[in-house]
C-alpha cells in the first residue's frame, strides 16, 4: 500500500526527452495557452490519450454494453463541448490537444476577455478572482463544461469586478446603484 497522502502521477513523459520537434511544439503550446510547464500539456495528452484509447477499445467491443460504453462517452464528450451531439464514436480519434486546451478554464477566462493575456487569466485563478456560477474555481486547468462556461465572471468581491463594472450577474454596478 501507498502513503495515501502523496498522489499518483497524472501524466505520462515522453519517450524521447530531447526531440527537437516535440519539444518546440510544446513550447509553442505554453506559450499560446500560457501554461505553467510542460507537465500541464502531458496531463492534456494524457487525457486525450485515454479518450482516444477508449473510443479505439469501444470501436472493437460489440454488444449492448458496447453501445451504452460508447453512448456515455460521447455524452462526457459532448458536455465538454469537445464533440457534436449526433457525433460518431470515430470521432473521438480526430480530437487534438489544442481543442482540449481550449475547454480549459484558463482559455475560457482568457477568451471572454475578462483578462488581458493568458498568463493573467492563470493568476486571477489561481488568486481567486473567477467564479462559475457561485462556486470559486481556483483550478486553471478544470475543463468548463458548456453549460457552465457562460457562469463564468469575476467574483462580486473582486476588484476586477469593481474596476470593470461588472457584478457576478453581468449587470452592472451603474444600473444597480440608481435603483436603491
């Protein structure tokens, strides 16, 4: 048995640790998504990975439990906002690490403009400014489920909220403060 306190490893390193090629595209990946390390593009591979080998695992499998296997993980997929509602578990093999990275909330903060740069999106994350819906993320890398991405604003208490104008709600405080 393992110390229960220390976790496993949620990614897999590379193969090869001095490939030119992969090494200049995960740079650009860190850059462009502004990441923390190279480990945060391992875990998206690694999730991509094991979509990918489930669906190759689905596409074999025959039988009822197949197509119920098969049916949930296109619905995970489909909350996630990374397949299309009448999609095919086929699929699943054409997803690639840049529409993973999207769906992070980092992106999401980043692509509603609520920061100015990606890296400034990862640090009002992590410092706490972002909430969805009433819930504080502090995680950059939670995958926003589609329903939830438009509940994604500042928190009321943020000063970026005050700064801007905008309450958690998306009224503003102009409107608010002639009503009282």
């Amino acid at each position: 048995m393992g110390d229960p306190k220390r976790q496993r490893k949620q990614y897999a390193t590379p193969q090869r640790p001095w490939d030119k090629d992969r090494i200049d595209e995960e740079s650009v990946l860190v850059g462009d998504y502004g990441l923390k390390s190279k480990k945060e593009v391992w875990r998206t591979e690694t999730l991509l990975r094991d979509f990918r080998r489930e669906a190759r695992k689905l596409m074999a499998a025959t039988g009822a439990q197949a197509d119920k296997e098969s049916r949930q993980l296109l619905d995970k997929l489909h909350t996630l906002g990374l397949v299309e509602e009448d999609s095919e578990i086929v699929d699943v093999l054409s997803l690639d690490i840049e529409d993973l990275l999207d769906r992070r909330l980092q992106s999401i903060v980043y692509d509603k403009d609520l920061a100015n740069t990606p890296n400034q999106a990862r640090q009002m994350i992590v410092h706490g400014h972002i909430t969805i819906g009433d819930r504080e993320v502090k995680e950059p890398g939670y995958l926003v489920p589609v329903e939830e991405e438009k509940e994604v604003a500042y928190q009321s208490s943020s000063p970026f909220a005050e700064a801007t104008g905008i309450k958690e709600e998306g009224a503003p405080a102009s409107a608010e403060a002639g009503e009282e």
